[in-house]
C-alpha cells in the first residue's frame, strides 16, 4: 500500500500515521452522556440526550425511538469565520452521521422516545465528519444506551499521488481524493461511506483498507476512554 | 393535506412486502433483471429558454435540468477558474409527502451528490469560463428538479444534469469584457461548452443479500442498504455516498463492480441518444 514510504507529509508524518488523538468521556454534568476527541488541530465535543419523551407528539414513531442528530461548526472553529447558521455541508453531514449511528442503536427498545446527539466542533482541521462519529459514539455509550456495537470513523486521502491515513486540512483543501469512512468494528460493517475527488478501483481498494486501519486504532481509544470512565465511577460513583 | 409524512412510511405497505417476496424468490417486480434499469428515456433542449436542458425519466420517475450562466468573481483561490453550481429540489409535484419549503436534508445531500459527480469528474473544463483572471468570471448555474418520485432520484437527477450540461452552449468569454448583467449575456454569441468527461451515476440497493440496479421507491424502502457510485469515462470512481442502511466490506466491492460496468453502458445510451445541438 504505502509504495512511497519515504514520503513526508505537511505536518512530517508518515503516509500511514494518524495524528495524535484522545478521547474523553463524561465531560458534561447535564447531558446524559458526553465525550470529546482531539485529533490533530480538531477539538469536537458530543452531548447525548435521551432517551426522553419526543415533542410533538404527533410526529412520534410507535415502533422505534427517533434519533436527532446536529453536527453543527462553531463560528471561531475555522480560520475564517463560519455564519453560526447550519450551512448545505452541516446539513448533509448530519444527515449521513444520523444514519451510520442509526445502525448501531438499538432504537426499538424505545418505542415513542426521541435520543438527541448533539456534535458541536469547537477547533476544525480535516476529517471532522469522521472524529465526530468517533466521539458520538463514545458519549452514546457513556449515556448507557444499548448499541449493537460502537462506531468508529476515520479518512484516507490522495495527495500528489500518494494515499494518507487521516486527512488534514491541508491535505483535505489541496488533495486529489477524500474518502471518509466509518464502521462497526467488532460487526465488520461499512455505515458511512462518501468519496469526493477521483481514484482508480485499486486506489480505492487501497485507500479503503487504510482507513480500516486507522479506524480499529481509533477504536482502541474508544474502549480506552468508556474503560476510565467506568474505574472512575467506581472509585467516585457517578460524578455526573 | 398530508403534512409530516416522511418518504416512503406510507407508500403501500402492501408493495413493499411484495419487493421482499419476490427478491426472496430471487424475482424482481415486472420480472425486471436485477441488473437492469427501468426504461430510460432523455430529451434534450426541452426548455428553450436555459442555455441548456434535459428532461429524463427513469421508470416512473422524472427529472429535469436547466443550464444558466451570470457573471461574477472568482473564488480567491481558484482566480482563473469558473463557478460551478448545482442545486436542485423534489417540486410538491412528485409525491404526497412532499410539501413546499426549504430544502429537507435528503434533498440537500441528493444537490451535494450530483455535484461532486460533475465537479469531482472535472467534466466541464472551468478554465474556459474566465473573462479577466482574479476578477470577472462566468457562472456556471445546474438547476434541476424531481417532477415525480418512484425512486433513484440520484441517477435521475444526475442523468438530467449532465445531459443538460452535454447539449449546452455559453456564451463567448472573449466577447465579454463590457458585458456585466445576465440580460446582455444572454444576448451574445454562444459556443459550445468545453466537456471534458461525462460522469455517470449508478444507485444500487442491497435487499436480502442481493443487489438491485436502478431501485423503485418499494425497494428503496425494504433495502437493507444503498450506495451510489459515480464513475468517469477513464474508469476511475469520482463520487461515492453510502445513501441508507448498512453494508458489509465485500459487498462495497461487489457494487463497484457492478457499477463501473453498468456506467459504461450508461454512458453509452447517453451518447446514443441525445440531440446534439
């Protein structure tokens, strides 16, 4: 995969080597589950709300929970600033990260309740759609809500003809390709998959398999975080 | 009025229980090939007025396109490069759960969709639309619509874009230099527009483990998944978005088979039957 292995990055990482990143969890006291992620530059915090009642009424589904998903920027989280109001991205964004989350919570144990994700990046620097699953699905499980299984993203991009794990926003604005993924680690299914630029087949098959890589490291850090959290519960009950 | 409907929670139960049967009997409704499309239809410069238009239908799904250009500037990193926008909306026309209003995420990702294919396949060549470099550029404007949805409105849609964009003319950008509102453009010389690839999108739905082509509103809603792909003429793959549902690692590269050797033959049909201009 990584023909090139002498190529430096931007920031002087390798091809295959993601940024450094930590997970939190538990951060908020209101919410009903929390977590936070740094990866690289980008700083995303996710609150969970729920399962509570949903309003209106009217609109309720008598099968299942309705989960609300708003992956939504802060206006300071750019280099130029970002209009507060959710622009055509944010929107779809939250559409795509609502349906990879969607396959993973077990939403028909709820019946007539809403589960509200709420992801709000505070510091953007590429690859922000797949640290925030990360994150949201972390504070999903912080907020005890049954889940088939955790979901983990992660990119591969394509610059100056070389495949990279973890896009940065550099890579992301001056890059041939994007492609962000994200899975159930453990079940070894695909839930969100978008590809932006251009590659070959076997580019991608490549490109594919990299982010696969990047993703189960990524999800180490997950079981991390929920592990320190439950010793920290235990040592000090719910701090919440 | 049926207001909050979402689409496809009350479209016949009755048929999409009957998607589920047949597929388990390894049929199709109409005994239609899994591989195959609906009859697919395109005419071309059915609105005169656009630079540019298409009207395409998909079984019983219709989309249509319309080409227009103004001038403006351009982005400050890309000063010798045109603007390309592409938008569209499913019109109250298309189906009860439609209601008039701002666009609703699907719609919006279904704009976002299109938009990578055309851009991400660099099928018009943006160079062409610059008057004075870094500050007086065309614009280039993709409007297109759902009139009615019976399903893939993302093949529908894309298909009307770039068989709008392949019979489009623009205006001169050498004759430009004093023209400054989108009346007077519309009244100088028009050539035809630089294309340098056709995108072509294919939608697969994933039902049972099988793979269905070209899905109908009923097998949009029992599919367990589905992906669309956008593919150049070079082969290489210029837009992917996993639409709904879940998928496993082999069956993404069962699709993309799939749909490489469905575009080709897409892309043919297409280059068949347009009206040159």
């Amino acid at each position: 995969m990584v023909e090139k292995v002498n190529y430096i990055r931007y920031d002087g990482r390798k091809p295959d080597e993601m940024r450094p990143y930590q997970i939190k969890t538990g951060i908020f006291r209101n919410a009903d589950g929390s977590a936070e992620i740094k990866l690289g530059g980008n700083w995303i915090v996710v609150a969970v709300y729920g399962p509570r009642e949903h309003f209106p009424k009217a609109q309720l589904s008598q099968d299942k929970a309705i989960l609300n998903c708003r992956y939504h920027m802060a206006p300071y989280s750019t280099s130029e600033r970002k209009s507060p109001k959710p622009s055509r991205r944010e929107i779809e964004l939250s559409k795509v990260i609502k349906n990879a989350l969607e396959r993973a919570i077990l939403l028909d144990q709820f019946p007539e309740m809403t589960i509200d994700v709420y992801i709000e990046v505070l510091q953007a620097e590429g690859s922000t759609r797949v640290a925030s699953i990360t994150a949201a699905s972390v504070a999903l499980a912080d907020a005890g809500i049954p889940m088939r299984d955790m979901v983990v993203g992660c990119s591969v991009g394509k610059i100056n003809g070389q495949l990279v794990l973890d896009v940065g926003e550099e890579e992301d604005k001056t890059g041939e390709a994007d492609l962000p993924i994200a899975i159930m680690p453990n079940l070894k299914k695909i839930v969100l998959l978008q590809m932006d630029g251009k590659l070959t087949h076997k580019e991608f098959k490549e490109a594919f398999e990299l982010a696969l890589k990047g993703a189960m490291q990524l999800h180490e850090a997950q079981i991390k975080a929920l592990m320190e959290r439950v010793k920290e519960m235990e040592q000090f009950g719910d701090s919440r | 009025m049926m207001r909050g409907f979402k689409r496809g929670t009350l479209i016949d139960i009755l048929r999409v229980k009957e998607v589920k049967k047949l597929i388990h009997d390894n049929r199709r409704v109409g005994d239609r090939d899994f591989l195959d499309f609906r009859d697919i239809t395109i005419k071309t410069n059915v609105v005169k007025k656009a630079y540019g238009s298409a009207y395409v239908s998909i079984g019983d799904t219709i989309a249509i396109a319309g080409v227009h250009f103004d001038i403006g500037t351009p982005f400050a990193d890309s000063p010798d490069k045109g603007i390309l926008i592409s938008e569209g909306e499913v019109l109250p026309t298309a189906s009860f759960y439609v209601e008039p209003g701002p666009p609703t995420e699907e719609e919006i990702e279904l704009s976002r969709i299109i938009d990578r294919g055309i851009r991400g396949s660099g099928m018009i060549d943006l160079s062409k639309m610059v008057i004075v470099p870094g500050e007086k550029v065309l614009k280039v404007f993709i409007d297109f619509n759902i009139l009615n949805d019976d399903g893939n409105l993302v093949d529908a849609a894309s298909l009307a874009a770039v068989a709008a964009l392949l019979t489009s003319n623009y205006p001169d950008p050498d004759k430009l230099l004093n023209v400054e509102s989108a009346e007077e453009l519309s009244t100088v010389d028009r050539i035809p527009l630089p294309i340098e690839d056709i995108p072509i999108t294919i939608t697969t739905a994933v039902i049972d483990g099988k793979y269905l082509v070209d899905p109908s509103l009923p097998e949009e809603v029992a599919a367990d998944a589905i992906l669309s792909i956008t593919h150049t003429k070079n082969d290489e793959i210029c837009a992917m978005q996993l639409l709904n549902g879940e998928l496993d690692y082999n069956q993404l590269f069962d699709i993309l088979d799939i749909a490489l050797e469905k575009s080709r033959e897409i892309r043919n049909y297409v280059l068949s039957h347009i009206n040159k201009r």
